[in-house]
C-alpha cells in the first residue's frame, strides 16, 4: 500500500497503569498515516489492510478507530 499510506507506526501505551482512569485501558495504539479522505477510502478496503485486520484480531481485545485531518481544529467544525 505504499501508494496509499504515507507513514505508519505503533507504540504501547506508557501510562496503561497511572493513568488507567482516563485511558480505557487501551494498551498499545497504531497510528496510519493517509494523504486524505480519499486514500482512507481507498484503504479500508484495500486488501492488505483486510488481511492485517485478519491477523491481529485474535490479539486484540477492545479497539477504538479515530479518523481526522492533521493539523485541522475540530473545535471550528462542530456545533460546541
């Protein structure tokens, strides 16, 4: 998928233990990179995401997916 994701990496969560009241208890979190909406559109279905998907979900107790535009304030597109 090099056409489609720019850059992607992965962490686990530092604070999984102190700060287990605001953290949901997440411990490890993957960050994919896209040009925009249009490359996520396109990498949703792509089937090397499918296959991955495929692979870790045994591994994967909760996820949470968050989707948004680098650099872009939320605060000015919502009705808040």
């Amino acid at each position: 998928m090099p056409d489609i994701v720019i850059d992607w990496y992965w962490s686990r969560n530092l604070t999984l233990d102190s700060r287990s009241d605001v953290n949901q208890g997440f411990s490890h979190l993957v960050v994919v990179k896209l040009k925009d909406t249009k490359h996520l559109e396109q990498y949703l279905p792509h089937p090397e995401h499918i296959k991955l998907k495929e692979l870790q979900g045994p591994l994967i107790e909760k996820i949470m997916v968050l989707d948004w535009i680098e650099g872009e304030n939320s605060m000015e597109n919502t009705s808040m």
